[in-house]
C-alpha cells in the first residue's frame, strides 16, 4: 500500500463500506498497473481468485496481477494457496470464453514458496495447452518429429539337427526352442520425455544395443511413446536401467531449467559488460548463485567471458586467476509491487 501511494489509500477509505462483491477497485497511483483490486479478508483463496479473474473479463482487462493471497498474516499454507489458485485459473481458463485476458501473472516475493507453485504447476502439465487456448493465446502448431530408427539388429544361429528318426529330431527341436525361450525376456518402458530423444539419446541406444545381446525397438508414434527392449534377461535388465537413467536425467535437466526460470523472476545476478554497463547473467548460473547466496555460502566459482572468477557471495566481488577483480550485482525484482 505504501508504494501505490497516498491517494489509493484514500480511495479505500472512500469505499471501504461500499463494498457487495468481496472487493473494491481503486486506481493504480504510484505502481506500474491502471487498476488495483483491493480483496476483503476470506480463507476461500479459489473463490477469491475466482471473483477477481470474473471482474477482469466484465471490465475486459488484459492481464492481471496476483501476489500469493493468503501466505501472509493469514498464515495460509503457500502449497495449498499455489493448489487453490492454480484450481481456479485454469477453471476459469477452461470453462469460460475469454476474448481479453491475455496474461495471468502469480508474484512469488518469498523464494521459499517457489517449490511450492512448482510443485502444483507441474501436476497440471497436461492441461496448459487448453489454458493457453483459452485465454486467446494461438497454440503453435507442435512440429511433427522426423522418426527416430534404430538399426535392426539381427543374430542369425542356425542349428541342424540329426536323429535316428524323426520323432528324435522334433524332440529335440521342441527343447532347443523351449532352452531359447527361457532366455528370452520383453520389457518396455512408456514415458512422455522419450518424444525429446535427440540425436545423442538415440546414438546412446545403438550402442546399447551393439553391446548386449538385446534387440531396441523405439514407438515414438505410440501416445505415450514407447521403448521396448528383448533379448537375453540379463540384459535387458540392464539396458532398461540405462534407458531409464537417460529419462531421470531429461527430467532433471527440464527441471533444473523450470526452477532457473521461476528464479530469475525474483532475482537478476549481473557482471560488468561494456561501456559500464551490467550483463544478466545466463540463468543457470543466476540460479546457482541464488542458491549458494540463500545456503550462507561464501564463495562460489562462475565462468565469466570464458574465464573462471571466484565470487566473493558477501562483498559481491570475483576474482581471476590473474588477480583480476570485478564488481558483481544481485538486483531483486518485483520489489515494491503488489
């Protein structure tokens, strides 16, 4: 309230007593918005949420602000607030046809929730295509895959076999093929990261293939796509930990990379550039000195231009290995907006 200014305070006195719908409505003052909706205090985080995105389609706003209502001196649970919000935008997203909202923004101030809005976003992947319909916004057309083959791998073993009679040779036919069969296992693996198999995972699994004695076959047409892995028990036992070890590493990269973005939302690490000037750090990076700032860490080493600083995470000063020292910044964003 203090940063919108004084005049919004008094336009909430003004209405304080008018309101009927759980909120009033005052002009944005000092902050870089036209509107400020002012909610009246209710536990009910979703129907709050609910009335204000109803508001912004009757008054035809193009986007709208939200901080994470509740977590404040109402002590809400923050992974319970991120469910209940979440619930009601995609509600409203789905449900209802939205010609001027564009842009539906949550401003996380305490970094320690944003584990918590992760958590929930991430339960509703599958629904962020309709979201994005919804609100106007054109689905880009997906681009369709080239399909990814594997060289078909054949092992030809040829028996003769020899008997006083026939009925001798079916017998022992019958117990080779039976021998073989007991060796041989399928297994497969679904998962919708294996569609982002690229060239690498693919080489991965030839090699994989030429190594053991397995056959690889790779359905990426399948929904969701499919590896299916035969041959001798052992070893596809094997393969199939090494291809699910590539999967946790795909997850663990996009993960990385969510949690990147949602943290230079909050907070921009920069070095000197040219003409005095600061450069933003790559993401990645701006996320591990974050992270290594909030552990109490002292130093920590970054590359810079291709050189190798350790940054001083107390003065905000790096050093080379040529003694070299530059001046770093940590700018938080979103500071003083509701």
């Amino acid at each position: 309230m203090d940063a919108a200014g004084s005049e919004v305070e008094g336009e909430c006195a003004q209405y304080a007593g008018q309101s009927q719908s759980g909120f009033i409505t005052t002009q944005g003052g000092k902050l870089l918005c036209s509107k400020i909706i002012h909610l009246i205090h209710d536990n009910d985080v979703k129907r709050q949420v609910s009335k204000v995105l109803h508001e912004c389609k009757l008054r035809m706003y193009k986007s709208v602000a939200f901080p994470a209502i509740g977590t404040g001196q109402a002590g809400q649970s923050p992974a319970k607030v991120a469910d209940n919000m979440l619930d009601a935008i995609v509600e409203f997203a789905s449900k209802r046809s939205v010609q001027h909202l564009k842009k539906i923004k949550i401003v996380i101030f305490q970094t320690n929730m944003l584990r918590d809005f992760y958590e929930s976003m991430k339960k509703r992947e599958d629904s962020d295509s309709s979201i994005t319909a919804s609100l106007g916004g054109k689905k880009q057309p997906t681009e369709k895959k080239k399909p990814m083959v594997l060289e078909k791998k054949v092992d030809l073993a040829t028996f003769q076999i020899c008997g006083e009679n026939q009925k001798n040779v079916d017998a022992t036919e019958s117990w080779i093929k039976n021998l073989i069969l007991k060796e041989q296992f399928e297994d497969s693996i679904s998962d919708e990261l294996i569609e982002n198999f690229d060239k690498r995972q693919i080489d991965t699994l030839a090699d994989l293939q030429r190594r053991n004695r397995v056959t690889i076959k790779l359905e990426n047409e399948c929904s969701p796509p499919c590896i299916k892995i035969s041959g001798i028990s052992r070893d596809v036992c094997s393969v199939y930990v090494e291809v699910q070890k590539m999967i946790q590493k795909i997850k663990d990269t996009e993960e990385e990379r969510s949690k990147a973005e949602l943290v230079y939302n909050l907070v921009e690490w920069r070095y000197p550039g040219s003409n005095d000037s600061f450069v933003a750090f790559d993401k990645l990076t701006n996320m591990r000195l974050e992270d290594a700032k909030r552990a109490k860490k002292t130093h920590l080493t970054v590359k810079i231009n291709k050189n190798y600083y350790n940054v001083d995470l107390n003065t905000l000063q790096a050093n080379d290995d040529q003694g070299e020292t530059i001046n770093i910044q940590r700018v938080p964003k979103n500071e003083g907006k509701l």
